[in-house]
C-alpha cells in the first residue's frame, strides 16, 4: 500500500479518536516536500465553520495534532505530518484568491 493511502486510512474520521475541541469535520492529506527537500505530509483538518476560534486554545490544538501523529505512527507512517487548520469559508477564500 502506498503511504499516502496507509496515512489517508490512518486519518479515516469514522475510526480516529480526536479530542471534542476543534471540531474536525474533514481530513484531507497530500504528499509534501518540506524545505529540505524531505518527504513529508500535508495534512489539512477542516474544523466546523461555526467553531469559536476565540474559545480554542493552544492545548485544544495541540491534543488535536498529537492524536493525527498516534494515528498515523500506529499505521507504520513516519513521515512528519505538516499539520494546518481551516474554515470551509477560508478555504474558499483562497480558491477565490487564484
């Protein structure tokens, strides 16, 4: 199986245990090239657009993006995973930027 389908089933929201706070209602993942020129992963969690980003903390955040690492560790991926966070509405922001 190629990594970034074993990294994409790792991510399967039905069977990934994430903390309640953000609310993630999508993961997507890409392979990435780091600075480096390393081989690594993007990876995108889409939280709910009516999310209180005022009411999420740096810890909420952190709990988040270490159980995305678990995951992925326990299904043999080491590649690091380039984590980022967005609203639908950010992300159709950029589409409309292009």
């Amino acid at each position: 199986m190629a990594v970034i389908d074993a990294a994409r089933e790792a991510l399967d929201l039905s069977k990934l245990q994430l903390p309640p706070s953000p609310p993630v209602t999508q993961l997507e993942c890409e392979d990435y090239t780091d600075a480096e020129g390393e081989s690594a992963l993007r990876i995108l969690a889409v939280i709910d657009e009516s999310t209180d980003l005022e009411q999420v903390t740096g810890h909420d955040v952190g709990e988040l993006k270490y159980a995305i690492r678990q995951s992925l560790r326990r299904h043999g991926i080491n590649l690091f995973p380039y984590i980022f966070l967005a609203k639908p509405s950010e992300l159709e922001e950029e589409d409309d930027g292009d």
